[in-house]
C-alpha cells in the first residue's frame, strides 16, 4: 500500500521537446544514409553552414536512394518550420 508521500511525479514531455528529438534522429537517419554512399559529413559545420547544409540536400536529392531521398525532404521541412 502507498501513501501520498510515496506518490512518482507525473512527468510531461511538451511538443517542442519531442520535435526535437524527432529531427535529432532523422539528422542521424541523413548521416548515416550519406556516409552509406561514401559522403561523409560534418554535422556541426551542416548546422551554421547554409551553402554546405545545401551541397547534401542537393546530393541527396539526386540520389538513387529513396531512403535519402525521403529523409532530406523530411529534414527540410523541419528546418523550414523552425524558421516560420
């Protein structure tokens, strides 16, 4: 038998924090498909670097992979909702 005392703390987890991890993993999901086909990638310069963030967007969307091809659309509509 419990008591109040021994009561677990309801934890919530808010919408920003599961975004986040969402786009967390499909950043992963785009690395590791990149590095699949010999592209090798600097995830912090991808971060501040638009034009080179943009050089793997652009090779992924001429890739034969639909995997890639799918994962950089996917991360490209986060980012674009993150600057909305």
């Amino acid at each position: 038998m419990s008591n109040q005392s021994e009561r677990t703390p309801v934890v919530t987890i808010s919408a920003p924090q599961s975004d986040e991890r969402v786009v967390l993993l499909e950043e992963v999901n785009f690395k590791w498909l990149l590095a699949g086909l010999g592209w090798w990638i600097d995830m912090s310069r991808f971060h501040r670097d638009i034009p080179y963030a943009k050089h793997f967007f652009e090779l992924a969307e001429a890739s034969n992979s639909s995997a890639l091809r799918d994962c950089a659309a996917s991360l490209q509509s986060y980012n674009e909702m993150a600057c909305q």
